[in-house]
C-alpha cells in the first residue's frame, strides 16, 4: 500500500508539467528501459504484491491507472491488496471426523484419522486435509472434548483478582497438600508422608500459619488457623476450598464453631475451580517444591524413577533390620526443615508484590513478604492480636451439650463440677484440649467462662475398697471350710493341695512368666497325711491382688528377693495393710520386727 502511495506520488509530481496520461505513460516507459530512478524500481517492485518482490512484474499503464483511481474514490487504505484470505467454508466430512478428534483419550490426527477412515462412506479427503482445518480451528474450539473442566478453562479468557486495595490481616487463604518426600512416622516406625497445611495472607503473601500432622484432618486446620491467628493477627476474612478440613462442624458451627468464636467470615471458592484459588495453589507450590527434593527419599514427578526405586529399596531394608534409615529423615528432624522453608520463603523477594525503591541501590525490585508485612506496620497499621488471657481456650475444639444435675457428656465420658449445678438443663459450649481428656473447659454459649469439669468427678466406689477386701477374705474362708467337710466326708484324713499358679491371668504381677500349661482349677490329692510329701513350687504365682502377693511373701519368707523387701516395707505403710492388720494378726502373717530379722535384713 505504501509503495502504491509513492507510485502515485511520483505521478502527481511529473503531472505538473505534463498531463497525468504522460506520466503514467513516461513511467511505464522508464521501467521498460530501466531508466527509474532506484528508489522508484524498489517502490514498484514492491506494490506489485509478489512474496519477497520479483523483477518480473513492473509497472504498466492499466495497472497505475487503476491505483489512481482507487485512491481517488478510497484514499490510501484503498490501495491496500485485496486479499481473498483462507478458505473458511466447512466440508461436509469435518464434522464426522471432530468426533473422533475430540475425544478426553487426545488421539493423535493420524489415529482420529485412521478411525475416521473405516467409517466415512463419501469423498474421503486427505490427512492433510485434516490438518489444515485443524490449524483453522480456535484452539479453545479445538481442544473442546479433548480437555474438560480445569484443563479447558486454561485455555479461555479469565479475569485476575486484585488484593492491592486491602490491607493485612484482610484475608487469609489456606490449603493443605501432601509432602512429596517419605519421612519415618513416629507412631508406627513406618515411611509415611506427611500432611502439610499453610495459611497465606493475600495481601503481602506472606505465610503466616503452618501446621504439620499425619494425615488431613479438621484438627491439623485448626492448627495452622490458630498459628496464623496468635503469630500474625485474626483475619476479617479465611478464603478456603471445600475440603473437609474446612468445611466441618468444628468450623462452621453457629456459636461455637472456631469462624463464629474469632468473629471471621468463612468463605469457600467455587467446587472444582482452583483457578480460583491460583495464589493459594501457587504459593504451596513454591514452599514445598524445593523441600520435597532436599531428601533422597523425594517422591517428586521430577525424580529420577530409577534412583527414587533404589532408595525405596534401601530405605525398606534399613527400616526392616535396624529400625531407621539413614536416607530418610525423622519426624523430629522434618520439623526444623519445614519452619526454615518458611522463614526462608518469607524472606525471599516476591514477583507478585508491587515494586519498591530499594534504598541501598535506588532501583526498583520486588519486595519479600515480610517487607511488604513491615511496610504497612510502619504506616501505622496494626494486626488484630489475640488476648494474651484467651490464647489457650480460645482455640479449643467445642461442643454444644446440655447440663444435667452437675454432668456434661461429651468424649465419651461425663464431666462433673459443682459449679454447673445452677446450669440444669442449659446448654453450655464445651471446649476441650485434644490430648488431655481429664478435663472440659465449659463456657456459656454468650461467651462467659463457667468453669473446669473433671472426668468423673462425681463417681466414687460402690463401697470402700478395704471393707470390700475383707469381704472376700471372708467368703474366701467360708467356702473352704465347706470345701474341707465335704473332702472329709468322702475320705476321712484327706488333705486338700491348692496350686500356687491361679487358673486365670490378672492385669498385676511381680513376675511375667506364665505356665507352660493352663491350670486346672482345683488340685485335690486324696492321700494319707502320714503318707503325703510335700511339693516344691517351681515358679512364683501370678497375684489377682496386693494383700494376694503380701500373704504369700509372709508364707514363703525362704523365697524372698531384694524386690519382695522393698515391696514388703512400702505395703506395710498403706492404708490397705492398716485395714486387714486385724485379719492378717489372727492368720499369723502380720508384719513384725521378728519377721524382718528371718528374712535377713
């Protein structure tokens, strides 16, 4: 178009002494003979519209004549080469091949095009056909089928959310993600990876709350809430995914969900959209990636698979004959490596955060997040802190229950306390510490501290223990005695012999050797006295009791061991010998300064 222009140009310069039909005439006439100026060759080289220009084609009569008067009735844009552009009508086979194009499988052309072929009845075009309406398509148009949901949504038009307008502690955002590394549980001894939760404040980026746990879980998110909340202030706003870390009864539950106690507004992105949620996915990203690939157990995508099955190896044979591996990091040591990440993140310069003046060196560069967290504190903003007197209970777990007589249930177990009395019947908020169940924090649903309730703490035994132990002795008694006449009426003279190894096993004993056999129940030897010979007890018995160990100490005093005398000395302190002294006195076993001297003190 440009060069028409100065074609024409020329024209109108020779036609102030001529007519405009000699000039056209004087330069068609000097292109013949190459008598043009060079400059004029060029422009006429290229207006004539060939790719790279061509001698060839010059300039004529007919065709600066038709210039002229495009330019007359169009002015300049109407010299512009009329291009006809590519061939955009649709054959009619296209649409029966895009079905075996667009499939989620993402066949190749020549595939789609082999399956195309054993089907298609009518003019049968060329792969190469194929290709070229392909290459016409949009590529969103293209890909439809072939990519869904996320994947296809890359491909369209988005908009970018703006936080500049905001200020820290605004919002929060979370998400968790798996450790791509294995590390040594601590639990089971066993690889593991560990889940990782951590919270982002949208505004300056920075990473404010972490939390580590052993798997997903509305605690491990709770956490992470609750560092973020101590360390860098509540937030006005916690932006989250639907997991279910976020989306549970300990979050969202009205008065005494965590969202309504700290006074945030949960809000969660759109179900199966994590661009909505890019920053968030991002920053997990660029935390845990170069972390994931310090250890050599990295299971990472972009790990050697070779390498990566040779350490799996390794590590399973270490772990099977010594306990750990040297190639795989402890749960104590994995902690430190993931607090240092942070810290370190947190000080790295961030390429999303607006441009500052670098003091040092007069340039402009990027912020890190905790620069960007400073600037704003050094502008007279301030985090909403938590209170120091409400950081402990303040980030409990809770529960609604109802009061009934003093008692709450809540953990599987009742809670007591006195102070609850004049709450029968209302419903109070129930905090409680995830490791320690001994006691519950109750508070009114309004938000006033009542009191701490103890595991049972109204429960006391059905009758006194000493007075229940003397019980048994009694009735202990009372059977063998009928035990005794029955044997003697049966065979006058008789002796009956017990087992010193009961026929049950107990929950307490001084020794944890067991019987090679299971005990009868009663060993009755129907012998002459004078004929009987005593038997040696191979090994002690297992004790049902304290006073059980204690009498038999007192009638075997040739078996004693250094253990058995301390035993012996603190039990004939304790209130249960205190109770049975009377009993023990009348059965001869009671504790004497004669005793202490048999046994060789």
């Amino acid at each position: 178009m440009a060069a028409r222009k100065g074609i024409l140009n020329e024209v109108c310069r020779l036609a102030t002494v001529m007519s405009k039909r000699n000039a056209i005439l004087a330069l068609e006439k000097g292109w013949r003979e190459g008598t043009l100026d060079e400059g004029i060759r060029q422009k006429a080289i290229a207006a004539n519209d060939k790719v790279g220009g061509t001698a060839d084609r010059g300039l004529s009569y007919p065709t600066i004549y038709r210039w002229l008067k495009a330019f007359e009735k169009g002015g300049e844009l109407a010299l512009a080469p009329k291009h006809p552009g590519p061939d955009m009508r649709v054959p009619e086979w296209f649409p029966a091949f895009l079905p075996f194009y667009q499939k989620p499988q993402n066949p190749k052309i020549s595939e789609a095009y082999r399956e195309f072929k054993k089907g298609w009845s009518g003019v049968m075009p060329s792969e190469s056909q194929v290709r070229r309406m392909l290459e016409k398509m949009p590529v969103p148009d293209r890909e439809w089928g072939r990519k869904t949901g996320n994947a296809h949504l890359k491909l369209r038009p988005h908009k970018r959310r703006d936080a500049s307008i905001y200020l820290p502690g605004d919002i929060y955002t979370a998400d968790g993600t798996t450790f791509d590394a294995e590390v040594l549980n601590p639990l089971t001894g066993k690889p593991f990876k560990p889940e990782i939760t951590f919270v982002l404040d949208v505004v300056t980026r920075r990473c404010v709350g972490l939390s580590v746990g052993l798997s997903e879980s509305a605690l491990v998110v709770l956490d992470a809430l609750r560092m973020a909340c101590q360390f860098a202030g509540i937030p006005a706003m916690f932006y989250t995914d639907n997991g279910s870390g976020y989306a549970n009864q300990l979050m969202t539950t009205r008065g005494a969900g965590m969202m309504d106690r700290l006074g945030i507004e949960l809000t969660h992105s759109i179900p199966g959209r994590p661009q909505g949620k890019g920053l968030m996915e991002r920053g997990v990203q660029t935390l845990c990636g170069p972390l994931s690939k310090m250890p050599p157990t990295c299971t990472h995508a972009d790990m050697d698979p070779d390498a990566g099955k040779m350490v799996f190896k390794l590590t399973r044979k270490h772990i099977k004959e010594h306990g750990a591996s040297p190639l795989m990091p402890t749960w104590q040591q994995f902690k430190p490596l993931i607090l240092a990440r942070v810290e370190e993140y947190n000080n790295t310069l961030h390429r999303g955060l607006k441009k500052i003046v670098d003091l040092t060196t007069g340039r402009l560069r990027h912020p890190s997040p905790n620069e960007a967290w400073e600037s704003f504190r050094n502008s007279g903003w301030e985090p909403f802190n938590v209170p120091e007197a409400l950081r402990d209970e303040l980030f409990m777990p809770a529960e609604h229950r109802k009061v009934r007589n003093g008692e709450v249930q809540a953990l599987g177990g009742r809670y007591f306390s006195n102070a609850l009395a004049d709450f029968h019947g209302d419903i109070v908020e129930v905090r409680y510490d995830v490791w320690d169940s001994s006691k519950v924090y109750i508070w009114t649903t309004t938000g006033q501290r009542i009191c701490n309730a103890t595991l049972d703490g109204n429960v006391i035994p059905y009758f006194p223990p000493s007075r229940v132990e003397v019980a048994r002795a009694k009735r202990e008694k009372a059977q063998l005695a009928r035990l005794g006449n029955k044997v003697q009426s049966i065979a006058p003279g008789a002796t009956i012999q017990f087992p010193e190894t009961p026929s049950t096993y107990v929950m307490m004993a001084d020794s944890i050797t067991r019987p090679q056999s299971e005990p009868s129940v009663l060993n009755m030897s129907l012998e002459q006295p004078a004929e009987a010979t005593p038997q040696v007890p191979t090994r002690r018995p297992v004790f049902g009791s304290p006073n059980e160990r204690y009498m038999w100490l007192m009638r075997n005093r040739d078996r004693w061991t250094s253990a058995d005398y301390s035993w012996v000395e603190e039990y004939v302190q304790s209130e249960c010998y205190a109770d049975l002294y009377d009993y023990y006195l009348y059965e001869g076993l009671a504790w004497e300064e004669s005793v202490v001297q048999a046994v060789g003190k």
